[in-house]
C-alpha cells in the first residue's frame, strides 16, 4: 500500500502579535491515557504550568475546542496554544520595507534584529514584527540573515509561492553583495577570491575552516576605498556557509569590526546593549522573480557606523 503523507491541519488559532501558536502532535505511541499527560511529560514547563493553562481553556484541539484534563490521548492528534513570552528588550532601530507586491516584500533588517523566532528571541524578531505592520499573515522569509547583521531580506506573501523563492537562494540564482567595514592592511593584495572549507558544529558558536579540505566555501573580497586605517570593502559570497564572511575576513587578517565571535569570541553583553553593531551589510539583493518573471534589484539604504563616523561608534 502506497504510503500517505498527512498533511498538518490549520490552526485554529489566530497569530499572537505576528507569532504563530505552538503545534504539539501526539506521537504514534506512548504510555499516555490523556494529552495532559503526554504535554507533561513533553513540556519544559514548571510545575502546574500545563494544568493552569488547561484550566484556563488555552490548549485547544484541531476544532479550537479547548482540551480537559481528561482528554484523551489520540495518537497523531495535534493541539495548539501560544506560550507566554518573557520580556524581550526591543530592538531601537527601524526595519523599513522597500518593496512589497502580492508575491513578495522586500525589507532592509536593521542589526541586533534575528530573523524568525527563535530561542531568546520571538517578538523582536524581522519576521514577527513585518507581520504586525503589514497586516500579513502568511509572510515568511526565503533565507535567512544573521542578527548581528543588517540588510536586505526577502520575504514571500504566498506560502505556496515559498518553494520557488527558496530554491533561488538553493540554486544560488540570486545575486548578493555586501559591505564591510575592518582594518585596512596594505600587505593584503586585493581583489582576492578566497576559497576554503568551512564548516560549522551544532551548538559551537563558531564555524571554522578545515585546512586542506574539499572547498565548499568561496567569496570575492574588494576593498573599495580606505582612510584612517581602516577599509571599506565589498564583499561578494558566490555560497552560503554560516558565518562564511566573518570567517574568510578574518582569516585574511582584516577581522569586521564589531564581530563578538571572530578571531576570538568576546564576553557577553547585556541584550539591551546595541553599541559597536557587527559592520556588516547586505548591501544589494538582485534577482529573476520565479513567479511574475520580472528583474529584481535592491540596494539596502543603511549606513555602517564606524566608517561614517568611528568616533560615534566606538563609544
């Protein structure tokens, strides 16, 4: 018999300030006799966490019936609730939209802003907060940026659209260019194209290169003018390997300034600190719409702080 895939059902549940409720599906077996159980026993939660939202019809079931204590375990079953969110230090800097049509939006992230929710951060993130302005439920990213760097991002309107903007930055189709700021050394001969093996550990903060291994790494560095000891540089990735600039600016001695983790990793600040922002940028965004066929390019209107004024930034 030809296997079936089961789709995941709607939610029931509306997004919280452009956060989705958490889906929790119940697992093909268990020990369990009620889904109080099984979310119990699942659920990093403190006591009487799960039994107080229970009680106060929070957990509901694929109807947004909302369960009992005495639910009983379903296998394959799926319920939803939103979780309480810890105070989040919000994020002082505008996330601007440059473009928008029925297919896509296009926005210029601002640094200390992460992505998508994730760990510490849920509602300072690009993601929820271009849900609460747009009015646009269904937005989701086609890549991802890092949140200590600032840019262009494009994001998708239509969730059956998200596919074909993927496989862009997949099938690397999309044309990128980005803007540093680091020391500048005249020993370093540039134009140079580096090209090494980088690759990075689950739960290791950094990513590193593998002397002599099979190259899946490769970015064009420029420097585009420089004063005062330090450079400005575009740096153009040809692939997408975490932390890829950092890593191969570094390893040609010109460390971005700003940078917490390379060469060396710093100590931690304190989340509301957003002085000395990695000087970083996703400068351009350029690419052939797979939906509408039209050309796209974007050029990202932020400025990097130490080269307009270090002074400021260095404070």
């Amino acid at each position: 018999m030809r296997n079936r895939r089961h789709r995941t059902p709607p939610s029931p549940l509306p997004q919280r300030n452009g956060i989705d409720p958490v889906r929790v599906r119940m697992p093909a077996d268990g020990p369990w006799d009620t889904v109080r159980d099984h979310l119990l026993a699942r659920l990093a939660a403190g006591n009487g966490v799960v039994d107080a939202m229970i009680a106060e019809g929070r957990i509901v079931g694929r109807d947004g019936t909302p369960i009992t204590p005495d639910t009983p375990y379903e296998p394959g079953a799926h319920v939803w609730f939103h979780r309480d969110l810890p105070p989040e230090p919000p994020v002082p800097f505008a996330l601007d939209i440059v473009y928008r049509d029925e297919h896509i939006l296009v926005a210029d992230k601002p640094h200390f802003l992460a992505t998508t929710p994730r760990g510490s951060h849920v509602a300072e993130t690009a993601l929820a907060r271009l849900r609460r302005d747009s009015g646009i439920e269904s937005l989701g990213p086609a890549h991802r940026l890092d949140r200590l760097t600032a840019g262009l991002m494009l994001f998708v309107v239509q969730p059956q659209e998200r596919g074909a903007y993927q496989t862009l930055f997949r099938d690397r189709l999309v044309g990128k260019e980005y803007e540093a700021v680091a020391p500048y050394d005249p020993a370093v001969e540039l134009p140079v194209t580096v090209r090494s093996r980088i690759e990075k550990e689950r739960g290791v903060l950094t990513a590193h290169e593998v002397p002599g291994g099979e190259p899946n790494a490769e970015s064009r560095i420029e420097l585009v003018e420089h004063r005062d000891g330090l450079g400005r540089y575009r740096l153009t990735p040809h692939t997408g390997r975490t932390h890829q600039l950092r890593v191969h600016m570094t390893a040609l001695g010109l460390p971005i300034l700003g940078d917490p983790l390379y060469p060396r990793i710093m100590d931690p600040v304190a989340p509301d600190d957003f002085r000395r922002p990695l000087q970083l940028l996703a400068r351009t965004l350029e690419f052939r719409d797979p939906v509408t066929g039209r050309e796209h390019r974007f050029v990202s209107e932020r400025q990097l702080g130490a080269w307009e004024s270090y002074g400021d930034w260095d404070q």
